[in-house]
C-alpha cells in the first residue's frame, strides 16, 4: 500500500476556545503556518476574541506552545472580514462549540471560500459526522472527516479519526499520515456513533464508578485512591479528573449519550448523578471554578462530603486487606481475590471493572473496528496502562466471562444484557499472534500496513505483542550495544534503573565506541523505555564522599568526562536519540554526540546546582567551546543566556526551548511522534555515515572571556545576594560555574584547549563535592525527590 502525501503548508482552525486555541498552538509547534478564526469581537478590534486567546496560550499551563513566542505566528481573523484567507488553506478543522445547528451553519458560511483540494475536518466529540457532512457542497463531502483531539492537544496521543461515508480513503491516509508524524499522535478510526470510542468508553466507565461510589456508599477521595495508580490509571483517578475536565462538560457529555443512544441497553444510568447535577447547580464545576469534588482550603485540599453537604479533611485510604490484593502482580489471582472479597472496596473494584468489561465487549462491533482501537484509544486518550479488552484477557479471559456471566444471570450487573456470543467461544482473549478481534468481521486483523507505520520501530505494544530484541554485539552490567534489522547501525541501551549514569554505564559506553568503530557505521544511544537518561547515580557519588575516597570520586567525575569525549571524538558517528528527561549526564552525553534528535517532549537541562555541583560531564566545556565558535571575538555575550541557564539548573519544556537554551544545536532535529525517534535517529545515523563522517578536529585554541568576564558575573551576583534571593552557598555554586565558562583566571581572549576547561569543571566539581552544603543538598535530594535551599 502506498500513500499520497497530504501536503500541508498552511491550516485555519475555525473557533478560538479552549480546544480550538491549542490545536492551534499544536500546528504552529509543528511548524504549520495556522490562522485562528472566531466570531467578530463586538467592541475592540475585530478579531479580539482570536487575539485574546492566542495571548491566553502563552499563560497556559501545561503550556500549548513548545515556546511561548510561537503565538506570534498564529494569524487572528473573524469570519466578518477573513473568510476569503481560508482560499490557500489545505487543511481546516472546525472547533466550535458542540451545537449540530452552529456547525452546520458555519460550514454554509465558509463552504465558497474554501479551496477545492483542502481536506475539511470537525473536532466535534460526539455530533454525527455523517450529519455534520450534510450541510456541505456535494463536491467537498468526499474531503471531510470527523478528527478528535483529546485534550491538552499537544500532550494527549490519541486522535479519533471518523470517515463519513463518502470520505476518500486517499483523504484518509494522507491526514493519517500527517496526524501521526507532522503532529506526533496515535491515531485510531472510529466509527460514526455518539462519542465515538474514547469517551464512550471513557464516560461509561466514569458513569460506572460513580454509581459504584453510591451504591458501595465510598468516599470520592476513598474511590480516587483505588482508581488511580492502584490500578495502572493516572493519579487524577475518576473525580479528580471529572474536575479537571470541568462537571459542566461533563453534564454535557453525559447528555449527549442519553440523547443520541435511546436504545443503549445502559441508558437508564445515562444521567448526571445527582450529586453532580447539586455541584453544577450551586456552580462548582470543578478546577476552573475552584471547586468540585474537590476544593483547595490553604495548602490544603478537601473533599466534598455529601452527607454533611460540606467540604471535609480528605480521609482516603486503602484497607490494608484491599491494598495487599492490589499488590498482587499476578492479575488473574487478584481478580479472583477482589470477586471473592467481602469488603465493600473490593466489591466495588470488582463491579466497577466487571461493567467496563461488559459494556465494552457488547459495543464492540458497533463502535470500533477491532479490539485493539478501544484498547489503545483509552490507553492513549484516558492515560491508562492496559485498555478494558487487555485488563480483562490479563486476568484470564474465560474465567472473567465466566463470573460477569454469573453475576448477570444474578442480576448483579448494571444492565442485563447477555455478553456476546463470541465473548465465550473458548478464546484466551482478544489479541493474538493474527492480531485483534474484529466483532464486525468475525475475525482478527492485523495492525495497519499504513507505510507511515514503517517509521515506528517500536510502536506502542499491546498485550501479547513481543517487540524484536536485536542482536546483543556486546554488552555488561550498564549498557547493551545490539544491532536491529542489518543496516549495521548499532544501538547503545543502558540497563539503569530511570537509566541513570553509574561506573558500569561510563565504562559500557566507551567499550560501545570502540566496538562500533571496528564492527559497525555508526550508533545511536537510546533507551527503550523513558526516559533518555536522569543523570548521575548520586549514590554512588556520595558514598565516596562519606568515606572521605576524594581520589576516587575524582576518577569518577575524569571517568565521566573521558566518555562524553569518547562520544565526541568517536570515528563513527553516535547520534543521540533523547525523549523525556534528559538531565545533567544524559544532556552532557547527547551535547557530545554527533547529532541529537529528540522528540518534542523532552526535558532537558543541566541540574547539578540544584543539588550544590556544577555539570562536570563536559557539559559547562561543552558550552565555553560552542560559545567561542559563535562569536570568537567576545564569547561572553553568548555565555551571558548559557550561564542563567545553567546556574539555575532551568530545564527546557520541549526540544523547541531546549534549542533556545543552547542546550541543543541549531540543527540537531525535532520529532513530534516518540514512536518514529529510533527510525529517524538511525537514518540520521546512516546519512552521516554515508557522507564520509570524521568527528570534530580536537579544540586547542578556544577563545575564553577570561576573568573580566566571570568577575562580570560575579557582580551580577552579588545583586542576588543583596536581596537575599540567592544563599551564600548558592553564590558559591553560581561562581564556580562562571569562572569554569569563562576558561578560569586568565587574561580576556586568552585561548585555551578542552582539556584546560575539563580540568577546571573537575576542580570545582570535586571542591563543591566536598562542601558539607552541597553534601546535605545531595542527601536531601535523594531521600524527599525536591531540591534543598540552604
């Protein structure tokens, strides 16, 4: 199968709320030139509601923009004066609010203006697509589809894409491919029915728990502490996430079900819990209100009580006897352990998933095409570890069916609606070697042979997939150098725990080099799990320095630099594959490496301050060298940014920032898609190999901006002492840091080598190192996770 490209150089996003806003946002962080339209503002300048929220993305938090001055290359228009801008559009997506009769009359509107190539699209999160397509030229139909973003845009993977009939499978492919590496989501077809897969199943299963809440008479924060991490789900749970999401649209959506699924054999429970119908009444809706479910008092948060009509001192927690059944690893045991449980928490555990379980299997075939898109649906738009099908074939899939079958026939359940006929054929599941249940077909299917899917290597496995381990060329008790496919690009994995640096790592990396200079092209280090690297083993480290081995620990910081070199100076160039956190070590090591690519969501920065050190990897000699190569004459202006960055350990809120930092290279790459990193690092890897790769002649004449330029810095300094925003130890770090960029204390335009600047972030590292302060911010660090002030 091959695709045509959808080529998109310019989109207009139709309604600036919240949704429409930050798909907005999302499509200028990829790089797509986006006008933003609303309504024309009554008073002000026309397009002030499109202004006023692109403004509003820059104070978002998590933040829309990969960097804040991105919304300045969002265009604000109004449908009174702009439509004519929508001609050289190729892609619009429609966010206005949920209303059929809106949508259908913007589509009129807009509908002459459009060109004859663009692909139309609705955001709507449950209206009928089919019904949506009506209102449009019977020429355009064929180029409109329903694409449902989850919100935050840029932080969810999951998007629904729902063909009408009429829409054009080139039209299809060419946004799916676009949707999945342009814009770096999953993207999953739903079929035209109300609320499509995410949030039928998602508000289903919310709906579930809430009448379980009720009938097991729990607290919300007691249901929030078994519906959370307890059970591979995010911590905001059920109600936390219901106040989040705001109660209102909540409501809504809980509306829309009872409205358009009359014949749902569950559409008694498709209601607001009166509860929620009480909140939204006295206008709590939640987070944007300042109260929920939830509500802040102080530091505090308290929950509310529906008893005492009030909100009260949250009292959650986990009977041990429940606590010590979920801990059991074993699925099919802890099942078994929850059903046959007299406690109420376990009950309710046990009723709540046995009616996920039953809805989904029921609305399979008229939701979804397989198994397989529910479960990666709710995995990627609700944030759950296994979707309900995986839950359900982990815990024994005919045993499971065996007990929801029961507990129908005893009226248990919250519908009685038989399960499916092929639920117990005597299958193990839903997922297999031949792929997914398809309750439509009556068959597995296989994932999709989409060519964009060539580009994951990994992709995101589901329950019963086995990844290809490689070929190990070489390995020890840090690193695996192994080789996928035979292209003879090798890949350096560590084996840390959050893949952090210890002694086995830098000797495993450098063992790595070598062998890939003499059996392979080239090498990528990435991991195969989150993140790319936490830094140092500070364990370690300060195990040496309460033995008082300073000699040691000093051959250990020399041994951290010798592998960053090892990287820099490889005959084979290494490129650095880094998504997630990317710190201290981890950001030196890519900093050395011959390219980075790194997907946007990558947190990377230098943040030995905070724990009382400075970056003694290479890194602060990393940037000294950067800085002298961008402007030779004064280095210091380029050092003046780098040192604010460093000395208050800033770390990037993407890739984008991360190349504003300084901490990534101008032409180091950015991948939206974490699935496609090990591809495009490899091919990378490759097109530098076949361009007749030499690594960089060593630095031995590195202008440095002496000591007039760290005494700059110092004065700086001594303003922040002033206004006792920085301690005494604080000043001491930051002046370690200047005096190591500034090439030590040396005339103004001196030159110097690498090894010189090594040397000086070694000496400062090992004295702060022996500081009793930095010894206790290290301590302190690692026993509480936060940074000590002293």
């Amino acid at each position: 199968m091959t695709a045509t490209p959808l080529r998109i150089r310019k989109a207009a996003v139709l309604g600036a709320g919240v949704m429409g806003a930050q798909i907005a946002a999302h499509l200028t962080n990829a790089g797509v030139e986006t006008i933003l339209f609303d309504l024309a503002a009554k008073e002000g300048p026309k397009s002030g509601i499109a202004l006023k929220a692109i403004d509003n993305l820059k104070k978002l938090s998590p933040a829309p923009l990969a960097v804040k001055d991105f919304a300045a290359a969002i265009i604000p228009a109004n449908y009174d004066e702009h439509l004519p801008l929508l001609a050289d559009v190729d892609l619009v997506i429609e966010a206005i609010a949920e209303r059929m009769d809106w949508k259908l009359d913007l589509y009129k509107k807009i509908a002459p203006h459009v060109s004859a190539t663009a692909v139309l699209a609705s955001n709507t999160s449950g209206l009928s697509i089919n019904e949506l397509a009506s209102a449009l030229p019977e020429e355009m139909r064929h180029r409109f589809t329903g694409v449902h973003f989850f919100n935050p845009p840029r932080y969810m993977h999951l998007v629904e894409l729902i063909p009408t009939k009429l829409t054009e499978a080139s039209v299809l492919a060419g946004l799916e491919a676009f949707l999945t590496t342009t814009l770096g989501k999953g993207v999953v077809y739903a079929r035209d029915t109300p609320n499509f897969i995410g949030n039928r199943i998602g508000v289903f299963s919310m709906l579930s728990t809430m009448y379980h809440t009720d009938k097991f008479k729990l607290g919300f924060d007691v249901v929030d502490a078994l519906t959370g991490p307890a059970v591979g789900r995010p911590k905001s749970a059920t109600y936390r996430t219901a106040d989040v999401v705001g109660l209102d649209t909540m409501a809504h959506v809980i509306k829309t079900m009872a409205d358009t699924l009359p014949d749902d054999p569950w559409h008694s429970y498709f209601k607001a819990p009166a509860v929620l119908e009480a909140l939204i009444a006295k206008g709590a809706l939640g987070q944007k209100t300042g109260a929920g479910f939830y509500r802040k008092a102080g530091k505090d948060i308290v929950v509310l009580d529906p008893a005492k009509q009030d909100y009260v001192a949250s009292q959650a927690k986990v009977v041990d006897d429940v606590a010590a059944i979920l801990a059991i690893k074993d699925p099919s045991e802890k099942f078994a352990k929850l059903r046959a449980s007299n406690d109420p928490q376990a009950q309710f555990l046990w009723s709540a998933f046995r009616d996920l379980f039953h809805y989904s299997a029921y609305h399979l075939g008229d939701i979804a095409e397989t198994a397989r898109d529910v479960d990666l649906a709710i995995r990627w738009g609700y944030g759950w570890k296994l979707g309900p099908f995986e839950t359900w074939q982990a815990a024994g899939w005919q045993q499971v069916a065996q007990w929801i079958d029961e507990d129908i026939k005893a009226g248990k359940t919250m519908s009685n609606a038989p399960l499916p006929a092929w639920v117990t054929d005597g299958r193990k599941g839903v997922h297999g070697k031949d792929g997914s249940w398809s309750a439509g077909a009556g068959a597995d299917k296989p994932r999709s042979t989409h060519p964009v899917y060539k580009r994951q290597l990994f992709p995101d496995p589901i329950l019963g997939e086995s990844a290809d381990k490689g070929t190990t060329v070489w390995e020890n008790d840090g690193v695996r150098l192994w080789t996928l496919g035979n292209d003879d690009v090798g890949i350096v994995s560590f084996k840390t725990k959050m893949n952090t640096v210890n002694d086995f790592v830098l000797d495993g990396v450098q063992e790595a080099v070598r062998q890939a200079e003499s059996k392979l092209r080239a090498a990528v280090l990435w991991q195969t799990g989150e993140p790319f690297s936490a830094g140092a083993d500070l364990k370690g480290a300060l195990g040496l320095l309460k033995e008082n081995k300073i000699a040691q620990f000093e051959a250990m910081v020399s041994n951290f630099q010798a592998t960053s070199m090892s990287i820099k100076y490889s005959l084979v160039p290494v490129v650095a594959a880094v998504r997630g956190l990317a710190l201290g070590g981890g950001c030196e090591f890519q900093m050395h490496s011959a390219r980075t690519v790194a997907a946007l969501e990558s947190y990377i920065g230098l943040v030995e301050a905070g724990v009382g050190l400075l970056p003694a990897g290479g890194g602060l000699k990393e940037l000294a060298v950067r800085a002298a190569r961008l402007s030779p004459e004064d280095p210091f202006e380029v050092l003046k940014k780098v040192f604010e960055t460093i000395a208050m350990a800033k770390v990037s809120g993407s890739a984008i920032e991360a190349k504003q930092l300084g901490l990534l290279r101008p032409d180091d790459v950015v991948v939206f898609n974490a699935y496609e990193l090990l591809y495009v690092a490899k091919q990378q890897a490759i097109a530098l190999a076949e361009s007749g790769y030499r690594p960089p002649m060593p630095g031995r004449a590195i202008p440095v901006a002496g000591d007039v330029g760290t005494a700059t810095f110092k004065a700086s300094l001594a303003n922040l002492a002033e206004g006792y925003f920085a301690s005494p130890h604080d000043i001491l770090i930051a002046s370690s840091i200047a005096d190591t960029l500034c090439g030590g204390r040396i005339e103004r335009g001196s030159t110097v080598d690498e090894e010189w600047l090594l040397a000086l972030e070694r000496k400062h590292f090992v004295a702060l190192a022996q500081t009793e302060k930095t010894q206790a911010r290290i301590a302190h660090t690692m026993t509480t996770g936060k940074p000590l002030r002293n």
